[in-house]
C-alpha cells in the first residue's frame, strides 16, 4: 500500500472572531481586503441555492439560514434555524458510510427481495448522514447532533464560510450558541464527502474542525474548493449534556443558527486534471478527518477528566510494553483523581498513513513541560483507534 506523508501545520495568526467588534467582523468578511475581493455570498436563496437539515423544524424553517438576516435580536418571533437533539451519542467517532453492523447488513440482504421488508427508519445510508450516523442492532448511533447541506444551482469555487450562531442579550453565544463544528464539501467524482482545509487555524486548533466556540460568528477560512454543495455539521453546543446510558453517551441538546454564509465566486470551469486532483484530495481529508477525529476526542476526554470518553478513542488490542486496554484504563483514572488541574496541549502534527495504520506525532505541553507525544493508530477492526501512545 503507497505510503502517504500529510503534513498539518497550525497557523499562528488572530482569529477574525476576536476583532473588536461585531460590524468590524462582517465588514472585513464582506469588504474588506484583497481576499474577499470578487466574493459573493452563494448561499444565499436569492443567488438560487437550497438548504436542507437534519430536523426541520415548521416553527423556524431552514430557509431562516440562507435569507440574509445575519441578526438573532428576533430569536423570539420565529427568525434562524433551530432544532432539539436527542439520542445515542459517540462524540469523536467517525461512522463510515452508513450501515456498519454486520447483523444489520445481512438483515438487510436477506430482506431485500422480500415483500415484507421491513420499513425501518434507513436515514444512515442517506448521504447527508454519511460519516454521521450508523444502524447497529440497538438503533441508530450518531457522532454529530445535526447537520445543514447548502446546494448551489451549479458547481462553485469557494474559499470561506461564515456561520452566524444566536447571540443576542437574551440568548448569548456562550450559553445557547454552536461550540464545536465542522464544515466539509462534496466531491461528485468520489462520491465523498471531506473536511475543507482551514487555512488561519488558531492556536489549539488541532485539526480542520472548530472547536469550543464562544463567539456568536464563527469564520472558517479554506483552501479553494470546487463543489456543488456544503455540509456544515454540529457536533456540540454550549448547552449541551450527556449522560450514560448503555455503552454510548445519551446526549441532549438545542442546534440555534441565525445564518450560513458560504462566499466564492459565480463561476468555476473544471478541468478533468482539476477533478483528479479533488478525488485524491478527497479521499486523503477523509482518512485525516476520520484519524483526527479520534485524537480530539481522546484530548479532549483527557482534559475534561471524562474517562469514558477518552478510552472511546482507544482500541481493545492497546498494548504498551506491559499495559492494555484495563491499565491503560486504570492509569488515566488514577491521574484524574490525583491531577485536578490537568490539562495538555498537542500542536504541529504529522501524520503519516499506511494502508490500516497510522502514526501522528505532536508538540506536546502540559505543567510547564514539553516533549513529543506519538499515537499509534489502527484501522484492522473497522475504525481507527488509538492502538498505542508514547511520550518522549
């Protein structure tokens, strides 16, 4: 299998968010310098584009996001998108293509010339879902809250994204608003959907993702991408909760979204060396966005002192010398327990991929000390999980 070396560098640089004021925000988005220069906002149901979410909600329709009213001082008389969660959660897990139980793909395959097939809920094979939600035995298990699919009329280049989540005195971002995100873009040709390549990654972002937000706008800028459609998933919100039920986390929480603005040009002519290049891109972000998926659910469980949650990252076969899984299980809750001011830092990855194993190495930061933190990853059991970590 070719070996494939990806190279993730984080950008040390002001994130638009932080500028001093909201207006000065959307001024330089709209306006304001040589990169927004020519950009139109696409998604917007006047340029032609649709929208479509996870859960429509008749009270505050999608067609709330994509009207131009980037403003939620109206929250309360019905303006933006909002939508309740509600089930099975697997925070940090990236679910494949739909359907991965075994059980449930052969129940499929013996009903599928039946008459009587059952007409059991199938939104995991749908593509809107794909890498978000997958059937097991026991019901449909996500690892997104929701999810918001921008079409343009026709394939578009674009390049940034403005996300408008509530924030009014009433109802502020750092309580009520989105936290954790991530934007991808559909690849006809691979048939795929992928992370957009961030470009401005702020200090602690890790991957291609957003993460712990508290602003009411979130600015996600990205290499230059040829596509028919956006996908904006959710993946938590400052009001967020979980409890355990089972083996998965129980999750309930409220999606609140003003607006989505996707900003690129009205034209893009595609070569068929332009169409090679995205699948190949394509599917390498797929391989990273499922890897780094995984670290930051790890990370982040470790930092929250939440045991389940980081060994949802780790693999059964963990082996360290003389630890598995239970040591390795035992370890992180004695160092919880003894550690209540816990908390480490992984920047300037690099990863390289081979076939069903993976290897990332980080900067890593924790107490006033710093050395290299390498995690082993493997693939041989469906998903990638953490099969070893080392510090250096």
């Amino acid at each position: 299998m070719k070996t494939h070396t990806i190279a993730l560098i984080l950008f040390l640089s002001t994130i638009l968010v932080a500028c001093s004021s909201r207006n000065s925000v959307i001024d330089f988005v709209k306006e304001g310098g040589l990169e927004t220069k020519g950009l139109v906002n696409l998604a917007l149901s006047s340029n032609g584009s649709t929208v479509t979410v996870s859960q429509e909600n008749p009270d505050r329709p999608s067609g709330n996001i994509i009207d131009g009213i980037t403003s939620s001082e109206n929250w309360d008389q019905g303006s933006g998108w909002e939508t309740k969660y509600e089930g099975f959660y697997a925070r940090g897990e990236y679910t494949g293509y739909g359907v991965e139980d075994p059980e449930v793909v052969m129940d499929q395959m013996r009903n599928r010339n039946n008459d009587n097939q059952s007409t059991e809920d199938t939104s995991a094979t749908d593509p809107a879902w794909r890498g978000l939600r997958t059937q097991t035995r026991y019901g449909n298990i996500d690892s997104a809250m929701g999810w918001v699919v921008v079409e343009f009329p026709d394939e578009k280049l674009v390049n940034r994204a403005v996300i408008y989540t509530v924030d009014s005195e009433k109802y502020p971002a750092d309580r009520f608003g989105v936290a954790d995100l991530s934007l991808q873009y559909w690849n006809d040709s691979a048939k795929s959907w992928a992370l957009v390549d961030r470009i401005g990654k702020s200090m602690g972002q890790a991957g291609n993702s957003v993460q712990d937000n508290k602003s009411g706008i979130i600015t996600v800028r990205f290499q230059p991408v040829r596509t028919p459609r956006m996908r904006l998933i959710v993946r938590w919100t400052n009001d967020s909760k979980s409890v355990r039920r089972g083996y998965y986390q129980y999750n309930i929480g409220t999606i609140r979204l003003a607006e989505i603005e996707i900003f690129g040009y009205e034209k893009a002519d595609t070569t068929k060396i332009d169409e090679q290049k995205a699948v190949a891109s394509t599917q390498e972000a797929n391989i990273i966005a499922e890897i780094q998926a995984i670290i930051d659910n790890y990370i982040d469980g470790y930092n929250k002192k939440n045991l389940e949650m980081a060994m949802s990252s780790i693999s059964s076969e963990y082996s360290k010398d003389n630890d598995g899984y239970a040591e390795l299980k035992e370890k992180l809750k004695s160092t919880f327990t003894e550690n209540q001011n816990l908390r480490i830092e992984i920047r300037n990855p690099k990863m390289s991929v081979n076939g069903d194993e993976a290897t990332v190495v980080y900067s890593f930061s924790a107490q006033q000390s710093s050395s290299n933190l390498t995690f082993k990853l493997s693939k041989k059991a469906g998903f990638w999980k953490i099969i070893r970590i080392d510090q250096k």
